[in-house]
C-alpha cells in the first residue's frame, strides 16, 4: 500500500519535469475512476469519455500549479468533474 503513493509522487514529479511517459502512467492507473466520475456527471459513455480525456489534458496543464505533497486523485477528478460539467452546459445550451 505504500508504495503506490511513493510510485504516483514519483509520477507525478516526473510529469511536472515533462516526462510524457510519467503522465501517461497516471493516465493509466486514474483512467477508470475519472470515466465513472465523468459518467456519474453526464450520463453518457462517449461524452464522458470525452469528459475524461478533457480532463487529462487540462490537469496535464494545470500540473506546474498541482501542490506538491497533496492528494493527486481528488484533485484530478475535480478537474474531470469540471470538465464533464462544462460539456453537460455546452450540450444542453446546443439543445436550446
């Protein structure tokens, strides 16, 4: 159990030096929640998958201001959530 923190900091040290491998790594080990989070917030499974690639991709910009030493997963699915959100507005005002 520890040292999946340790190899997730290392992860995400990795990513904010620019390491694209390192960030696909997170990818791959919160891929799963950040679809089920996305999901939970649009109800469908392309747009939450769209979600949670939006979310990657922001939280991958976003990694310089990530807080060293603070929880990594809730920061990242509030990202997702947000993202999901945004594409609920965008569907809903393309509906209108």
């Amino acid at each position: 159990m520890e040292g999946r923190p340790l190899l997730e900091r290392e992860w995400i040290e990795s990513a904010r030096r620019g390491d694209a491998s390192a960030f696909e790594e997170l990818v791959r080990h919160y891929q799963e929640i950040a679809f089920r989070t996305a999901y939970l917030v649009v109800g469908d499974a392309d747009e939450a998958r769209d979600a949670a690639q939006d979310g990657f991709l922001r939280a991958h910009a976003a990694l310089g201001r990530f807080r060293p030493g603070a929880e990594f997963r809730p920061w990242l699915l509030r990202i997702v959530a947000n993202a999901a959100r945004n594409r609920r507005r965008s569907a809903s005002r393309r509906a209108d």
